[in-house]
C-alpha cells in the first residue's frame, strides 16, 4: 500500500485507489500519517475543529478511526494497522510507504550530495522529490492541523525548486533551466529569488536584454503592490548584467578543477596587457600579477581573458576566487583556502587556523601547473596567505589599487580602451549597424563615457532599451544627466557606485580637494590650481593629487599637471555641491578667479 499526500489525500493499492471518506476523515489520516506516534483525542479534535469543535466531536473521531481501521484492513495480506491505546491513536504504517517520508529523504540525499561536490547526483535527487508532488498538498483536508502542514511542505518544496534550478545552472543546463523559471516566476512574479535565477539563466543563454526586462518587470510589481524596491542581492545581479560581468557563467568541467567564468562573448582591445600578462605568468618562478583600475574599467574581464587564453599552460586547473573588497565584507582569507583546498583536493580534512591551512595550500599545489585568478582583493593580508610558494603555479589579482606589502607581485595599470576599442564595444552591444550610422555621435558618446568598458556597456543598454532612439539622442540625455545635481537614472547610478567606492577609500583631506578642484569647467587641472582653490601649501596639493591618481580618478598628463575623466568629473562636481554646498563651491571658485591668468 502506498499513501500520498503532497496532492490529493489517497491510499493505493496497486492501481486501485482506496475510498477514505469525509475531508475531515481524510484530515484524520493525513494526521496519523504525518505524527507517527500515538496521538490523544483532544489533540485530534483541536487539529480537525480548532477552538470550535462540536459537541460530538469526540465521537465522530471514534467513528472516523473505525472507519479508516476497516478501509485500511486487508483480508489475508499484511498492511497498515490504526491501534487505539491509553496514549491516543496511533497508525502502524507497516510496509506501506509514504510520499512525503520520500521527500524529506530525498532532500536529505540531496543536500548530502551537494556538499559532496556531487551537483549532477543532487540535481537528480531533488528532481526526484519535485517529481512526487501532484498538486498541493494534503488536498480534500480541512482544519488548521491541515492548513499548517500545508504550509510546511510547500516551503520545502519552493526550497528544493529554488535549489534545483540553482543546480541546473551549475552544470551548465542554461536553457532549460530558463523555461522552467519562466513558468515559476509566471505563478509568483513577486518571487526576487525565484526571477534572480531567471535573470542569470536569460543572461547564460545568451538572452541579456530578456534577462534585463524580467528586472524591470519584478521592481514594477514590487513597487505597484508592496510599494518596495527589489533587494540588493538582485539588484547587484541586475548591475553585474548590464557591466557584462564575467562571473556570471562558471564553466562545469568536472576534470581538473575549472572554476573560471566564461570569458565574455565581445572582449574589445586589451592584446598589449594579454601579453604582459602571458610573458609575467608563464616564465620559471613563482609567477604573480596584479591588475590595478578603476571599477569598471574590465579588471576582472581582462583577468578571466588571459587565464582562458592561457589554458594549455595550466594542465592542473583553473581557480576563480572572489575575495569582494567591493561589498565591504571582504572573503576572510582562512573561509577562501577552504575553497581552494576542496576545489584541488575534494574531502581533505581541513586545518583549523590560517596558518596550517596556508601551508597545507602551499603544499598540496606544489609541484603542480595551476593558476588562479584572486579577484577584486582588499589588501595584502588577504592575499598573502593565498600565493603559492613553488614555481608552475600562477596568481593573477586585481585591486583597485596596488598592495605594496606583496613584493613579488608585478603590476600593471588598467587605463581607458581607445576611442576605436570603445566603439568596436559600443557597436558588438547596441549593433554596428546603429553607430556606422552616426559615427560623430557615437565617437563623442564613448568619449563622455571616458572610454571605460563599464560606462559604455550602460550606454549600450540604454540604446537596446531604446531602439528608436538616436545616438545623438542618447548623447543629449547623457548630457543633461551629467549636468544634474543628483543622478536620476538607475544605469547613472551603475556607473557611479565605483566612483562612490573610490572616494570612500580617500582620506579626508583628499576626498575634499577631488571634490573641490572638479568645479572648474576644464577637465585639467595643476597642483598651483588646488594651492589656490583650497588654500593649502604645493606639497599638501601634490600629495592629495597623487594619491588620486593612485585611487584611478584622475590621470597624470604632464609635471604637476592632471586630468579628470568626464564621468568623474561629473560625479565630483555633483558631490561638491552636496557636501560642500553651493557657497562653499562658489568660494573656491572665486579664489582661482581672483589670480590673473
């Protein structure tokens, strides 16, 4: 016999499908299935009634169990048996099996096996569980009892849905996972996870501009029936999308570990820093370079660029590690060598302090060919206990500034694309027909993105959004956005939150002369133009001025002499005005003014 309850309440036997009565009679059962122990009376008629049973309801429980004895009662074969003790009732299921025992077990099998780095065998272990419901679960039941473990089960089995279609896009199952979150995401649209999963699997199909309209569509609901923003979890997915981020699409080699992102489907320009990359990782020694930039000038796209392109170098494996500097939560290097160790050896016990577990790192990779890309690192006590001591292997890092307390790493300064790089990225994201077009527009739209990949991949989507538009449209909104005091559109926030980052990151003194020295209309700007603005000596207004360039917001151009990009500018003269205020603005103003040219 086999009873069901993740659908219709049912009892089979073979084909044949026992009658179990009334919905309460059915609530009964459903009850004595679900405890598994002997259950009193009074607990019976709280389930069934709640806290307005009937005069008899003790007696129709009589009568529900007797009824439910002899349904369940097989002439000459043994099968489920409901006792009446001094304890309750209680149903001896025997051989008989239950649909939601299998369940749960099967979660368990599942989740078992995910930790066992096993994601094809967990896939079909919860596939399997999924594959067990029928419609919602204990159907035909009435009461609270029932209305709770309703409840209960359907949490379940949203989780093991969720985590399903998670593992389809672990193994690379892009599409199909795709079509089945669609569905998902169609009976619960006010679902974030359920349509971040949706949004990542769009993006792997190569369906980026769907996968951008399911985040349009979600923060309109949120927004028209709960009057809420999305979350930031998704909201940094939706980010990651628009900038191209390559992380979005791990490859699922089951070899060698290969735990790389998939290298982006346009990568524009970049072959000088390609090759200062393979000649720095693949000579004798212990190899190790840093990439230092900008958010959003393509660190993380050039380093995941060169490590695929340098795959025959590496036989061992290919490790991709996150180490978020960028959230403000930064990877504790002790919880990152615990992913590389499984990742290279999977079941190694695991030392309990940073130290034995950095030397057991060391040497579980020594005499091996493997490389790994660190990105995004906070500081040198991050990635320290991360390098491998031995020759063969290779590290690429990338910061947003270089970490001079690691003497062995060579660094190299990410700047903007060219002007024919930038438009090349433009063109393979909005379409090479538009920008041939409106060459000029096109050219001055990369320019006011200050050529940086990130910007121009927004400016991209602002045109997919926008196929009727011209450039020279796009070139007149970006304008006046630049010209605001406050950034109005999501994808200006895109572009502004590395700026934001940066500035975050400079002392006090400094972030006030970024701010300041922005206010006049020239981008250029001299070491005797912020002595005067602020009022500070030539060595205070050199110092501030390098360690701005060294935080990538403006560049050296001659002795003394800097630029800001066009979006930075924009940001610091935004930032002025808030912090400063308009008085303090026009003060400095008047101070470079009153100085003859």
């Amino acid at each position: 016999m086999r009873f069901t309850l993740l659908g219709p309440i049912r009892a089979l036997t073979g084909p044949a499908e026992l009658p179990l009565g009334t919905p309460q009679q059915r609530g009964l059962l459903a009850l004595l299935l679900l405890q598994d122990r002997p259950v009193p009376i009074d607990a019976i008629v709280d389930a069934l009634w709640g806290d307005r049973p009937p005069a008899s309801a003790r007696s129709t429980v009589r009568t529900y169990s007797s009824r439910l004895r002899q349904t369940l009662a097989r002439p000459g074969a043994p099968g489920p048996v409901l006792h009446r003790t001094a304890a309750g009732y209680r149903l001896d299921r025997g051989a008989a099996t239950l649909d939601v025992t299998e369940f749960l077990d099967l979660l368990d099998r599942g989740a078992g096996l995910r930790r066992d780095g096993d994601a094809a065998g967990a896939a079909h272990a919860l596939r399997q569980a999924l594959d067990l419901w029928s419609g919602q679960a204990l159907g035909g039941a009435q009461g609270e009892f029932a209305a709770a473990q309703r409840v209960r089960l359907d949490m379940a089995r949203r989780t093991a849905r969720e985590q399903w279609f998670d593992l389809q896009l672990e193994l690379g199952e892009h599409e199909s996972a795709a079509a089945g979150l669609a569905a998902a995401v169609s009976e619960e649209p006010l679902d974030g996870r359920l349509t971040e999963l949706w949004m990542t699997a769009l993006h792997r199909s190569g369906r980026t501009a769907a996968a951008l309209a399911a985040f349009r569509a979600l923060r309109a609901a949120l927004r028209d029936e709960l009057g809420i923003e999305p979350g930031a979890r998704i909201q940094v997915l939706h980010q990651q999308i628009l900038r191209g981020a390559p992380a979005l699409a791990v490859t699922t080699d089951r070899g060698a570990p290969e735990q790389l992102p998939a290298d982006l489907p346009v990568f524009t320009g970049r072959d000088e820093q390609v090759g200062w990359l393979r000649g720095t990782l693949t000579g004798p020694a212990p190899a190790v370079a840093g990439i230092t930039g900008l958010g959003g000038s393509g660190k993380t796209a050039l380093a995941v660029h060169a490590a695929h392109r340098l795959g025959d170098r590496f036989p061992d494996g290919r490790l991709f590690v996150e180490l978020a500097a960028r959230s403000g939560s930064p990877t504790p290097p002790l919880e990152v060598l615990a992913g590389l160790l499984r990742a290279v050896s999977p079941g190694v016990a695991l030392p309990s302090t940073l130290a034995e577990r950095s030397a057991l790192w060391r040497t579980t990779v020594a005499r091996r060919r493997l490389l790994v890309v660190l990105d995004d690192a906070a500081d040198s006590a991050q990635v320290s206990p991360l390098l491998p001591g031995t020759p063969g292997c290779a590290v690429i890092v990338t910061a947003t500034r270089r970490l001079l307390e690691l003497p062995t790493v060579r660094w190299h300064r990410l700047g903007p694309l060219s002007e024919t790089e930038a438009l090349h990225l433009l063109g393979a994201v909005a379409g090479h027909d538009r920008v041939a077009r409106e060459p000029q527009a096109a050219a001055r739209l990369v320019g006011a993105c200050s050529h940086q990949p990130l910007p121009v991949r927004v400016a991209a989507a602002r045109l997919l959004d926008r196929p009727r538009w011209t450039i020279e449209r796009i070139m007149a909104q970006l304008d006046d956005d630049l010209r605001q005091p406050v950034v109005m559109h999501e994808d200006c926030k895109i572009v502004d939150e590395p700026i934001r980052r940066a500035e975050a990151g400079l002392r006090p003194a400094t972030a006030r002369v970024f701010r300041i020295a922005a206010l006049p209309g020239s981008p250029d700007r001299s070491v005797e133009d912020v002595t005067l603005m602020l009022r500070v000596s030539p060595a205070q207004a050199r110092a501030a001025l390098e360690e701005l360039v060294d935080a990538h917001l403006v560049e050296e151009t001659s002795t003394d002499r800097y630029r800001y990009p066009v979006l930075v500018q924009a940001y610091a003269r935004r930032r002025a005005d808030q912090v400063e205020g308009p008085g303090g603005c026009r003060a400095a103003l008047e101070l470079l003014a009153a100085v003859p040219a």
